[in-house]
C-alpha cells in the first residue's frame, strides 16, 4: 500500500512533538523540532502496451526507481497553544547517477483550534478525498480523474464537529504564472463526516484555474464532482467505493462528461496486507473499461516492506502506447 504521506502535517494535527517511527526528530528547543524523513523505493516491473491499432501488445521490462524521496520539516510551537509548520520533500532516481532531484512537495501551515491553513505545494483535497480510496497501491493504480494541478495552493482544513469536518482548497495563479495572461483561480471543496467504523465524503473540483488551448483560445476546464464511503467491516477487512463524475471541454472525444465507479477492499494479516480494487470507466462516447488490480505487501523488520502487484486496464485497441496490463514486485524503506 501507498507508504507516502505527510509527516509534519501529522505531528502539527495531534499537537505532539514527535513525528512517525519513519523520521528522525531533532529538539532544537523545548519548543521547535526538526525532521529528517526519506524512502529508497525499488522495483523490478514487466508491462505489456498497446503497441499497434490492431490491440496487439508488446512487452517491457525495467528494474527501476518507483519515488525514492528526501525530505526535511519543522514544527513550532507558540505559546498561544498554535503550531506552525513547514515541510518540503524532494523526489530522486536511487539507481540513476547525476540524475534530477525534484521538488515533490512544499508547504507551510498553522494549526490550532480553527482548524488548520496550509499553502504551497501538496497533495490535492479532491484526490486524498476519493481517489484515494480505491488507490491502496505503489504503481498498479487505476485511472484517475482530472484535477487541479497541485501546486499554487491554498487551503483550510476545519477542526471536528461531531463528526463532521469541510476542507476548502484554492489555486492561485496571477497573470504572470497562467497560460491566458490573465489572473485564474480554481477552486475544490469536500464535505466529510466520520463515525466509529465508516465515513462518506463529497466533493467538487471546479479545475478554474487549468487551462487548455480549444480553437486559438484558452478555456479553463469543466468542474468533477465526488462521493466516496468507507466500511471497517472488521478490525482487519476494510471497504470503500466511490464514484466521480468529471466534466468534458466541449468537443473533448470522451464526449461530455466520463464517469468513474471504484470499489476497493483491504485485508491486514498481521505482517502485512492483501489489497485489491476494481473500477469502470465510462466515457458518453468511446469505449467503457473495466480495470483491475491486486497487490500484497509483507513487513520483513522495522520500516522494510516488500510487495507484489499486478493491474489489468483494458485500454482501447487503439490507445497505442498505453499499458494493458503489468506486474511488479518491489521494496521500499523509510526513515
């Protein structure tokens, strides 16, 4: 399963000093503390892709880098009970000499009983919200929908009312930074509420402030729409679903809107998990699909994980250069 997440957002959202068992914490005072996080990420990845408009397929293998990161953050503590944050997180290739390191993410934020304000760059409210979901995987995702790019972000997390909490997202690009030369904001929402063994989300991405070229002009994007469950069945079988329905440009081929149904199931045997999930992907025009995918993952010692995927995504015949199908097995250690 997914093994990337915020660190410092976390300690700042339970008001503690420490930080994951997967992050090395330094006090600089009774008040501030410093984090040094990381994962070297490995696979060995055979896919099979669409190499022809016949359907016909052609296989590939690599023994390649799947996100191995660094990362480094600081959380403070005012006296006025607040704490305020920053993390960045840069991505590399562990198996690539002289290769490029990336800034993965980047933010700062302030938490305290308001809730909680971020910007930077992070992970979208839309994706963590439904997408997730039926994403339990390191590489054999499914498809996913069109959302806001994640960066030029501002956003506020609510605290908890009985259960329910509202997350509000924007970006913003000035004239400077967008493709029409003039000011664009796009905005996201989600609604959660929460009990003891299951939570239903909605949600909508506008997508404002993505632009696309139609004609000789810019045009921003239609919104897509989100709601999501899920079930604690036991205390080790989890379940969750969802559906989103994104919204086409005018003329787009997918015709004017494409649905996703997802539905996903997690088993925890003690060492580890079994995960699986299944989606259709209903375009108005072209062809629907059904995609699939399984993995398992088994903790060998402290912050070791190995895995094993295989996805199954049904492309048209005619989608030449998208995957059809892959399997992989993979190691990944934190710190």
């Amino acid at each position: 399963m997914k093994h990337s997440f915020s660190k410092l957002a976390l300690v700042a959202a339970i008001a503690a000093v420490t930080t994951t068992a997967q992050a090395e914490n330094f006090e600089v005072s009774d008040k501030t503390t410093l984090s040094l996080f990381g994962a070297i990420e490995l696979k060995y990845n055979t896919a099979d892709e669409i190499s022809d408009t016949d359907g016909s397929t052609e296989s590939s293998s690599g023994y390649e880098d799947n996100g191995s990161s660094i990362g480094f953050g600081a959380v403070h503590r005012f006296d006025n009970g607040m704490s305020g944050y920053a993390e960045i997180e840069f991505e590399h290739d562990a198996n690539e000499s002289g290769g490029e390191v990336l800034t993965d993410k980047a933010f700062a934020g302030l938490i305290g009983d308001f809730g909680e304000v971020r910007a930077g760059r992070f992970d979208s409210i839309y994706t963590n919200a439904f997408y997730d979901l039926v994403d339990p995987f390191e590489t054999a995702s499914l498809s996913e929908e069109s959302v806001m790019e994640e960066d030029n972000l501002i956003a506020y997390f609510s605290p908890d009312f009985n259960g329910f909490t509202f997350e509000l997202q924007a970006r913003v690009r000035g004239d400077r930074e967008s493709d029409s030369g003039e000011d664009e904001t796009g905005l996201a929402g989600v609604v959660k509420y929460s009990a003891d063994n299951w939570a239903v989300h909605a949600g909508v991405d506008d997508r404002g402030a993505e632009e696309q070229e139609v004609n000789g002009e810019w045009v921003t994007e239609d919104p897509v729409y989100g709601l999501g469950v899920a079930v604690a069945l036991t205390e080790t079988l989890d379940a969750a679903a969802r559906m989103s329905i994104q919204e086409n440009l005018d003329g787009s081929s997918e015709g004017d809107d494409t649905t996703f149904y997802g539905a996903s199931l997690n088993y925890n045997y003690g060492r580890g998990s079994v995960y699986g999930a299944m989606q259709q992907v209903d375009p108005d025009q072209g062809e629907d699909r059904t995609e699939f995918a399984a993995g398992v993952n088994y903790d060998v010692v402290e912050n070791l994980v190995v895995y094993s995927e295989y996805g199954n995504y049904d492309p048209a015949d005619t989608a030449v250069g998208d995957i059809d199908s892959q399997f992989e097995v993979g190691a990944i250690y934190e710190f």
